[in-house]
C-alpha cells in the first residue's frame, strides 16, 4: 500500500530513510495499517473524512467556558 508520511520518523527502514512529512512510501498492508492507525501516515490519493479526528493537535481547544 503505498502511504503519505504526515510526521517525520527518524532511523531507517530497510537500511533507507524515512520519507519526509508530504513523500510517499510503499510498504506491505499491516505496516502500512499500523502507521494510519498511529497517525504517521495516510493512505495515499485518499482524502480523510471531514469529521476525522486532527492528530496535530495536542489536548483540547482552550475556552473561557468550564470543561
């Protein structure tokens, strides 16, 4: 499946660097799974669902209202 990178991952796979945040990489399924899961990368060519949860934000949005 090949995948676009959203974080940099540091170290190499398959002694090559990881591509940077935009580059694209093509790795078998369950690999590729696991890093869409963890938020490090999309399925290439697909666009995220307008609900999906931003992973690039940290926490919760401050307000002056109460939690």
């Amino acid at each position: 499946m090949i995948v676009t990178m959203r974080r940099q991952l540091s170290g190499s796979r398959d002694g090559v660097e990881w591509p940077a945040p935009g580059g694209t990489i093509d790795l078998p399924d369950d690999e590729a799974m696991q890093l869409i899961d963890l938020g490090h990368a999309e399925a290439d060519g697909v666009e995220p669902p307008a609900d999906a949860i931003d992973r690039g934000t940290k926490g919760r949005k401050a307000t002056a209202d109460p939690a």
